[in-house]
C-alpha cells in the first residue's frame, strides 16, 4: 500500500486539486460532522471538455495526481467518467489507504488503480461496445483517500467530426449535447481543453464553454502539448489571452506523450519533466504562474475558496441560531452540586426565585404573560368583579317573598295587637333571611380564588421545576397546605362579615331610606294607583305629583354615585317610585322610621311627631284598618285575610326598607369580601410562602433527596452541554475561517495576476521556476497561525517529510487537529 499508492513527490501532491483547500474543508467538514450530518459544503463540479485526444484525461489523472484512466490514441473516453473523490479519515497508524469503487460493482474495492483502468475500459466496452462506440450512460466511481476533497469530477468523451466504427452518422451533435448537459449547471466548473499544436479560434472546448457560460465566471482554458508544438513557435499569445479572451484566463500544461505512457512514466516524473520544461523554455519563464497542472489545481483551488466564502455566512447563522437555542435548553436544565452547601444554595435559589414568580404572577409582573387570554392577578381581579360583584347585584333583595308572605310576616310580629305602626320586627327578620343569602356566593368567592391560586403555582416554574420530581412534589404539598390554612382564616373572616351585618341592622345608616321616607313613597305608590278615579277631579294635583317624581328622578341619577346607591342595572324589580324613594336623602328620612320603630338615638317619640303630615295619613288607614278586622271561625292553617289599602302600604314599606337596607349590605359584602379574600388568603401566600417553603423544605437531610433529578434530566444536560461546546467551537472555528480566506486573498492580491485573478500563495512549484512571482515572500503565513509559515516551507524544502503533504500546498493552515 504504502510507496506505489502514496503519492508521495511534492509536485504530484502541490499538483492535486483542492490540496489547499483541505484543510479549510476539513475543518468545515468536522463541524458540520459534529453540528449536524444532514449539513455539508457542496463544492463546484468539475468537468472536462475538448475534442478527442486533445488530452482531457491525461489533465484529469495529473490534478487528481493518481494513473488511473484510459488514454492512449486508439483508446478514447466513450462514456462520461463521473469520478466522486471521497476523503478518508486519516489512520491512526499513518497508513493512507486508497482505494476505488465503480457503481456498477458495489462493494468491490479495487486497491490497484491499473484494476480500475482496466475496469473503465471493460466497462465502457460492455455498453458502447468494442469498435468506437459511444454511450452517454455515466461510469460512476469513487476514488477514496484521506488526500483528496470531496469533489466531482466528469470526464467526456471527446468531440468528433467524423463518425467512425460503430458511431453513428449525427455523433458529433450527439456528443455536443451530451457535454452541454454536464457544463450547463452553473455550478459547474468548465476545463476547456485545446491543443496547442491545433487553432484556438477553432477550439471546439472554448465554442461548447463559451455556449453555457457566456460570461466566462467559471471556464478556465487549459492548453496542452505544449511540448509538441512546432518548432518556433508558442503559445504565448494564447496563455496571456491574446487570442480569444477568457476572464479567467488560460494554463499551459505539458502531459505524459504517449511514449511516456508506454514507457510507464509516473505522473510525479511528469510532472517533474514539466517543470523542467517550462523552466528551460525561454518562452515561458515569465509565464510561470500560467504553466503547469500546479498553476491549473491552483486556480481551481481559489475558485473553491471562494465558493467556501460564500457559503460561510449562511453556515454561521445557522450555527449561531442553533447556539442561541441549545443554550436556553442547556440553561433550563441548570447546574446541579455535589456538595451540601451547593445544594443547599441552590435549593435557596429555587425557593427563592419560586416565591418571586408567584408574587410576580398574581401582581402582574410575569415576563411570560400571555397575549392569548387573562392570568394570573387579572384572573382573581376578574373573579372578584365580574363575577362575585356582579352576581350579587343581579340578586332581588325581595326574591322569593311575595306581599303575602311580607303580610303574613308583619300580621305574625303584630301578634295580638293589631298594627299601630308599621312593626320593626318583620323587616328585621326578613331582611337577616336575605343577608344570610349573601353567605354562599362570598364564600363561593374564596374558594375560586383558592383555586386560581392552586392553579397559578402549579405553572409557576414550569420548565425548571421538571428536573426535580420529588422537590415539586413537596413543594405542591407545602403550597397546598399553606393555602388551605389561608383559606380557613378567609372564610371565617366572610362568616363573620356576614354575622356581623346579622347582628346589628343599622337603620341609622346614612343611606338607609329611612321609615318615614318609606311612607311617603308607600302613599305615592297607593296615591297612584287610586290617581284614574281622582284625575278629573284634582288634575292639577296629579300634575304636581308627576313633577315631583319627575324631579325625584332626576335626583336619583346624580345622587346615585355620590351616596353610592345601587347602579341603574343592578336592580332589578324597583318600581320608579321605589327608585325614587332609594335615592332620596336618607338623613331626612330617617327620623320618620325612627319615630316609626321607635328605635334610639336621633329617633323620636311618635307622640312629638304626631302633627307631621306624611306620618298623620298611614296612622289613620291604620285605624281604619283596625275596624275592618271581625271574627270568625279559624281554619287550621290560618292566611292573613285580605289586604286593605293600610296593609298594602305596609308591605309595600316593609319591600322598600328591605331593598334600600339590602344595598346597604351587599355594597359593604362586595367591599369587604374581596378584601378578607386579598388579605386573609392572596397577600398572606405572597408574604409568607417563602417563610414557609424554608420552614418545611430548607433541611440539610433533605437537600440529596429533594435535588433528585431524573436518569434523563441528566443525560439531557450532559447531551447539551456537549452540544453547546461543539457548537461553540464551530463558532469559533466559523469566525476564524474569513479572516484566513482573507489573509490567503490579501497575500496573493500583492501580486495580481494580469487575468485580474489574484495570485494564490502556498503552491510552491511555480516559484521554483518563476523569477517574478515565485519568491519566497509568496508564502505568507496566516497571522493567526504563524507556525504554518514554517510548515509551508518545511512542506516544500522537505516534500517527503510525513505529514508535510498537506501543508505543502497553500501553507495557510495548519495541519494539526484544531480542536
Ligand atoms: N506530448 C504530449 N502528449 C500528450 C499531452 N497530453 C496528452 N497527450 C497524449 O495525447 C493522447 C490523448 O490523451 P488523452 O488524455 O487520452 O486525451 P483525451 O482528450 O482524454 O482523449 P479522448 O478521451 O479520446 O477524447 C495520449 O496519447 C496522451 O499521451 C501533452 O501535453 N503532451
């Protein structure tokens, strides 16, 4: 293996093409190796084009550096050689293996490169037979070494004018097309290959290229036979683009003649008698960089850089995205400790940073919150106001109590007497029935926020609770305890509320209609339904009284937010004069339902005001109601009888007094049931949650169990932690790339080629032979790795030292694993 298939002479490896684009690819390759395999860098392909034996192969097998095709002048490229050049990982033992493998012949390694030359030419036989023949079905192999690029390269039959053999009459069109084929992609890089011993404006190479790419970006013109043109003459002109024109411009090469193929000369001889040649050829001299396969594979090999350059940015991003997005992942992940203190920090921290986020929730400082839909403090505000407020204000105060069970109420407090005054008691029992009402819904109240609260810890800390099963765990039931000794207090504080306003029916409230007022209002109800029979007798009084209500209304919509009596909508089953009568000032009534229930403080005695009008008419209904009353047998379930107009003004006082006290009391429930919730159950979580997750949870025997992580949690982290080096690495590596590419641009930008292209350093054959652009100083090492001057150098001093085969070739990167 090693010797015959090594290619070991310095012009046969600085020949080979892409030798100076490896290292660049290497690396690229092992990033994306270790980012990702779908990734790769998809370099140019390369194919061959001329007429026949104008000496395509023979450049070929030289950029490639190995003997392998068929050439020959009775042996002629028949069908299109797609030949894959696949690098190999170097081994470790310093063996460079080598090896082919045809398609049609999968799995077969051919060690012997002459096999693979036989192999090509039995294989052409057999589809485009023996004499002539031409077939556009591809030969497909793959030539493996740890010294090539991974790069296609096509050789094509060659163009005939003249059908001969088996060809048939239309070849040359037919090879005409089938090359248009293979260059017409344009990433493809076009070798147009011309004889110089034939016409260049005749060249069939340069008609085909300049055909699919007009614009010449990706055609460089090859001349060959350099060696075997008539005595006198050369191509000058030609090479320095006298002729016919090319933007990249042309290479004069010199291959193996056909004796030298029968005398079994090796490329590395060639190459050497090359070099010779050109440097001996007085011609030539000053044409070093536009002769020879070194001068051919370096122009090739900048066109790959360039076409790496471009790729790169692309490649970054990308990289960079997957950076950003592995290290969240890493990050949610955390660190974990060994050590008890570490633990217990960390532990801390999380307990910590829990409690924050469940404060920052209910306040509304997550910096997760959600566009979609409420969360969080939204979500308890919303409870309190649009549900529990507004519930209780859809509530009748009166619901479920008809005027007869009022009638019966105040005909069972009046007992034996009969009613003087409309009786204290009633209301007092009916209006208790309708605040313990309010009971259920405010304690419904505390549990949905119960609920809410439940829910919001069970998303607090999601993602970075996950790794720690047993600590969320205990952690729930900590919150859990916590919020239902929360709870009790709250509920017990709405028990209390609502005993409280039980306990002590305030007919003093400022806002309480007021018995007297309850009267007046009363009346007007009874007034307005006796008004059809009295409107023609008294029109005007009627008018009087439909502006007074007229005016009683008007007060009832400024009074209402300022005395803070019901809204409009939130009442429901209120007659207009009952509105009227809510909204009437109730510090001037109430001195009338004191006198009327004959209650303490600012309350009157009846007697002293007995000559007050709206007082004076309800006492005599109520006299006259007292006669109407007669005996008679009692059934066994006894009904008040009848209602007269005096009763019907009493339930109808009774109804008032027990709405406008109802307010009263949902006003404060509505108040106050929010504020035991916040206080007793939400706030009091806020302050002490941390308190207590230390109290029960911060224990140095518990740290290890609680800061158990799942198997997979831990692989995970391990997983991206790795991920994030490499990724690192690669960005690192990424960000270097350019600067070197640059470096190789500005080294040999200092000394231009005359085709415009710059000058590509590190291929050293050319300076060994060239006077102006061969000097040593063509060498520049990349800044960043000064050692690879050396090695450039070593490389080309030294050609069979080991490992100097890589570096020989551009001299700007290092051969050494970067990593
Ligand atoms: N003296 C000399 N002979 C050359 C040179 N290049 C090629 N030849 C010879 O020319 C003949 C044809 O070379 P090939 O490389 O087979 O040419 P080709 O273009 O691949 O031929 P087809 O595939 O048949 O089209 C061979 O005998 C080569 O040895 C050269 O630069 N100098």
């Amino acid at each position: 293996m090693r010797g015959e298939q090594v290619v070991s002479s310095t012009n046969a490896a600085v020949a080979a093409l892409g030798h100076s684009v490896i290292p660049t690819v290497n690396k690229l390759q092992d990033i994306f190796a270790q980012v990702g395999k779908e990734s790769t860098i998809e370099l140019p392909q390369v194919a061959v084009i001329g007429s026949q034996s104008s000496g395509k192969s023979s450049v070929l097998e030289a950029l490639v550096g190995r003997d392998f095709l068929p050439r020959g002048n009775d042996i002629c490229t028949r069908r299109p050689l797609v030949l894959q050049l696949v690098q190999t990982k170097r081994r470790a033992d310093g063996i460079e293996e080598e090896w082919g493998e045809f398609l049609h012949l999968s799995g077969k390694k051919f060690l012997n490169f002459d096999e693979i030359r036989k192999e090509i030419e039995a294989e052409t036989k057999r589809e485009a037979g023996g004499n002539k023949g031409v077939s556009d079905k591809q030969i497909r192999l793959k030539i493996f070494s740890p010294n090539v690029l991974d790069i296609t390269l096509v050789d094509l039959p060659g163009i005939t004018k003249v059908p001969v053999g088996d060809q048939p009459s239309d070849i040359e069109t037919r090879i005409r097309k089938m090359i248009n084929l293979y260059i017409k992609p344009p990433s493809c890089l076009i070798l147009a290959v011309t004889p110089a011993n034939s016409d260049l404006a005749n060249s069939d190479a340069l008609q085909l290229a300049k055909t699919a790419d007009p614009g010449g970006s990706r055609t460089i013109g090859v001349i060959t036979k350099l060696d075997i043109m008539d005595r006198g003459t050369d191509a000058c002109k030609i090479l320095l683009g006298k002729d016919v024109h090319l933007q990249l411009g042309y290479v004069g090469v010199v291959n193996r003649s056909q004796e030298d193929i029968q005398m079994n000369r090796s490329i590395k001889d060639a190459l050497i008698a090359e070099e010779k040649f050109f440097h001996s050829h007085p011609a030539y001299r000053d044409l070093a960089d536009r002769c020879g396969v070194p001068q051919l594979a370096k122009k090739l090999n900048q066109i790959l850089i360039r076409h790496i350059k471009t790729v790169l940015p692309v490649l970054k991003s990308r990289i960079s995205a997957e950076l950003v997005s592995v290290a969240k992942e890493h990050a949610s992940y955390g660190e974990i400790s060994e050590s008890k203190a570490g633990q217990g920090a960390l532990l801390l921290n999380i307990l910590s940073k829990y409690s924050e986020a469940f404060s920052s929730l209910i306040e509304g400082k997550d910096e997760e919150m959600s566009t979609s839909e409420l969360s969080g403090g939204a979500r308890i505000h919303y409870i309190f106001q649009n549900i529990f407020v507004k519930s209780l204000e859809e509530v009748d105060p009166c619901e479920g109590l008809t005027d007869d069970d009022i009638h019966t109420a105040i005909q069972n407090a009046t007992g034996l007497k009969s009613a003087l005054f409309v009786p204290y008691v009633p209301f007092e029992v009916l209006v208790r029935r309708q605040i313990a009402r309010l009971l259920d819904p405010s304690l419904q109240c505390a549990r949905f926020i119960y609920d809410e609260l439940v829910k919001m810890s069970h998303r607090c800390m999601l993602n970075e609770l996950q790794r720690f099963p047993v600590l969320r765990k205990r952690m729930d039931e900590v919150i859990g305890n916590c919020l239902q000794e929360s709870l009790e207090p709250s509920e017990t504080m709405i028990r209390h509320i609502i005993e409280m306003e039980m306990d002590y029916i305030n007919t003093s409230h400022p806002n309480f209609i007021g018995g007297s007022k309850a009267v007046e209002v009363a009346q007007q109800m009874t007034s307005r339904v006796a008004a059809p029979i009295s409107r023609q007798k008294d029109a005007g009084d009627s008018k009087k009284s439909l502006n007074s209500e007229r005016t009683a209304k008007s007060r009832a919509t400024l009074a209402g937010p300022v005395n803070g009596n019901l809204p409009e909508q939130g009442v429901r089953h209120v007659t207009d004069v009952e509105k009227t009568a809510l909204s009437g000032n109730g510090a001037s009534a109430t001195w009338i339902i004191s006198s009327i229930f004959g209650g303490s403080g600012n309350r009157t005695s009846v007697r002293e005001n007995s000559n007050v009008e709206p007082v004076s008419e309800p006492v005599q209904s109520m006299e006259h109601s007292v006669s109407l009353i007669h005996l008679s047998e009692p059934p066994s379930f006894l009904r008040p009888s009848e209602t007269n107009d005096h009763e019907a003004i009493e339930i109808a006082i009774t109804k008032l007094l027990l709405r406008s006290y109802y307010d009263i009391v949902r006003k404060n429930m509505e108040d106050s049931v929010p504020k035991a919730i916040m206080h007793f159950l939400v706030n009091h979580m806020k302050r002490e949650l941390h308190n207590v997750f230390i109290k029960k949870l911060y224990r140095e025997n518990f740290f290890e169990e609680m800061l158990q992580e799942p198997d997979d949690v831990s692989l995970k982290r391990k997983r991206t932690r790795e991920r994030l080096r490499v990724l690192q690495q690669a960005f690192r590596t990424l960000d270097e790339l350019p600067l070197e590419a640059e470096t190789t641009e500005r080294g040999y930008s200092l000394n231009t080629d005359p085709t415009g292209l710059p000058k590509i350093n590190g291929l050293p054959s050319s300076s060994s032979y060239s006077s102006t652009s061969g000097s040593s100083e063509s060498y520049t090492a990349s800044p960043k790795n000064p050692k690879s001057r050396k090695s450039s150098h070593s490389g080309e001093l030294n050609p069979d030292s080991s490992g100097g085969e890589r570096n020989s070739v551009l001299g700007l990167y290092p051969t050494v694993d970067i990593y």
